[in-house]
C-alpha cells in the first residue's frame, strides 16, 4: 500500500478504541488514515437509524445505530441521549479496550508551528501512560515531559505523582464557545499553539471538551457517562460539562489525575449560535448552581469503586439539584441506570451480547 513505509508506529494498538458519534459519512477519516488505519473504531450513529452511514474502505469499526442501542440495552437505552453528541458514550460502555479516544467529525488533523502534522492520539496515550501532579503544583507544567523535571521546592514525597485517569485535548480554529461568546465574537479563531501539558489540579473544576478526549475506560470509564441531552430534554451541548464535572470530583476522590493541553486537533466548523443558544441556555442559567454543587460535593471514604462514587453523586444529584429544577430528578435516575447497564454489559456472562450491525476489516 502506498505510504505504508511512513506509517507511525501505533502505541496501543490492540488496547485502545477510538470513539465516534455522527450523523453523517466519515470522510473527515482520509486525512487522519495515516493515525487511525491500524486502531479499532467505534462509531455511534446519531438520529435516523434507517439512514446508511458510509465509512472509507480500510478502516476496523463497529457501527451502532439507535436500533442496536435498543436492542442491547432493552429498557435502560432510555439513558443514552438521543440526537445528541452524548450518545457517544454508549461506545464507551460497549467497548473491551483499556483506552478510549473519543473525537468528533467536524475535527481535522493540525499542524504545529513547524508546519508538521500533529499525531493527536500518539500525544493522548502519551499523556494517559504519564504521572499526574493533581496535589502540588509544577511550574514548568508536565514534569514527566523530555526536558522537564520538578522545580525546586518541589516535595520529593508527591514527584511519583498519581495515575492519570483522563487526557484533554484543545483546538485551534475554532473555539469551543457558548452560544453568547459565539455570538459577540463571530469571526474569533483560535490560532494560539500552546506547547505545554499540565495537571488539573485537585479541587479544580474544569470545562471538559468531548471533541478530542482520551481516557483510562478501566480507570474512570463508569463516570464518563454523558447525561440526559438532546432529543426530548430541557438541554443541550451540556454532555461533557456535565460527565467532566462529575468525573473530576470522583478523580479527586480516589486520587486520580487529569490532564488538558496537548494535543491539538483543527476545529473546521463553527455550529449555529442561535441553535446552540436554545439548547444551552438553561445550561447556561443553571450552570450557576451547579458549579458549587460540584465544588461542594463530597464523597464518602466507603466508596471504594467509580460505581459506588457515581452512584452517591447520582443520590446528591436528586436530593440537592433537583430542588433547582425536576430535569435532575430524571438526570439522577438515568445516572442510576447508566451504571446498571455499564455492570451488565460488561460482566463476563454479557460479553457475548456485543452483536455489531456493521464491521470492516
């Protein structure tokens, strides 16, 4: 095959999934074939299920429209969001692979500024197989990079670091703004190449990106759930705010580390403003009582697992929130169900119930 000779060397190969929600053809994989071609891909079919999702010849995947969803889960397909990006994280659920590399279709390969093509999942893996520092700040950000260490002063007892359980990527083009960001500054592009990785650190908050996301699915994948959104609910575009608020208190908890920096991906399109203005603004209301909600939640020493945490967040979820309003009572609930489903799916005696409707190889 023409070019074989240049392919890079896949890290993870046989260890990581590469998630993908849409609604249309995957033509956005010819460029990222050279990084993409030789990894497993997941790809979740948003919408009408009667519609034929085309994907390039010579890539691995498993094809999942709302059908299968309803097939595989039965009931509990009531928690994965329907005409929403967040269905994407029934990928997650349906995935075997340590890793989870989840991108969005409108994402294209960047270049640095040398003009060289970025190898966004190699700088994702790169940073999930790295320490964390979520306990003391470094000044000179990720320690564990080729030419950095810790800064004087640095306590020797915190320089093993902590696991990283998630890796944050950004975007240059166009940024990930709200509906009224978006609206003030149309023609903003964000041209900005910061090279640098640091940690979150803990007791930190953050707003978690979906479009170029990698994880530890064995670490932290029960929290990574999406939400309610879309189809049918008050809200949108709100998904991986709100399944990196919850992740990031459970991190905390169980002394995990989160990373955000490199690598960048080429946003190519801006959505509508207006469109993202209906479904985000009760978000954008409601994201003032739900901000010290995540700030104050604290998670008792007998959780133990991710389920246990997310399962008591989903219980303050429903006793706190839903004084706010009764979309986090039903939010509460599918929380609840989503972690039903995850344990069912993936126990040993359900594995042989993962029937795709489309694979290549």
């Amino acid at each position: 095959m023409a070019g074989s000779a240049i392919k890079p060397t896949p890290l993870l190969k046989d260890e990581l999934d590469i998630v993908i929600p849409t609604i249309r053809n995957l033509d956005f994989l010819e460029m990222w074939r050279p990084f993409f071609e030789q990894y497993h891909l997941i790809i979740v079919q948003d919408g009408d299920p009667s519609k034929t999702i085309k994907v390039p010849d010579g890539f691995d995947y498993e094809l999942y429209n709302r059908n299968d969803i309803n097939r595989i889960l039965g009931p509990k397909a009531s928690c994965i969001s329907f005409k929403d990006s967040a269905c994407r994280c029934f990928g997650y659920m349906v995935s075997k692979k340590k890793y989870i590399y989840t991108i969005d279709d409108d994402c294209f390969v960047a270049k640095n500024p040398s003009g060289e093509q970025i190898n966004a999942l190699e700088q994702h893996i790169k940073n999930l197989l790295s320490p964390s520092t979520p306990y003391f700040f470094n000044t000179l950000y990720d320690p564990y990079r080729e030419g950095a260490d810790f800064v004087r002063g640095y306590p020797f007892s915190l320089r093993e670091g902590a696991a990283t359980a998630v890796s944050h990527g950004l975007w240059l083009n166009i940024p990930d703004y709200d509906a009224p960001t978006q609206l003030v500054k149309p023609l903003e592009r964000n041209k900005r190449y910061v090279d640098a990785v640091l940690t979150v650190p803990k007791g930190t908050l953050f707003p978690m990106c979906g479009m170029n996301l990698a994880f530890n699915r064995e670490l932290i994948g029960p929290a990574m759930y999406f939400g309610l959104m879309g189809d049918g609910q008050p809200i949108g575009r709100y998904d991986d705010m709100w399944a990196g608020w919850c992740m990031k208190v459970i991190c905390d908890h169980m002394g995990w580390g989160v990373k955000t920096g490199l690598p960048y991906i080429w946003h190519s399109k801006a959505s509508n403003p207006f469109v993202n203005l209906k479904k985000e603004y009760r978000g954008i209301y409601w994201q003032e009582d739900l901000i010290p909600f995540f700030q104050a939640a604290v998670l008792p020493k007998e959780c133990v697992t991710v389920q246990q945490c997310y399962i008591e967040l989903a219980k303050q979820v429903k006793e706190k929130l839903g004084k706010v309003d009764p979309y986090f009572i039903k939010l509460a609930d599918a929380m609840v169900t989503w972690i039903e489903a995850w344990d069912g799916l993936n126990s040993s005696e359900e594995k042989s119930s993962k029937q795709p409707n489309g694979t290549a190889k």
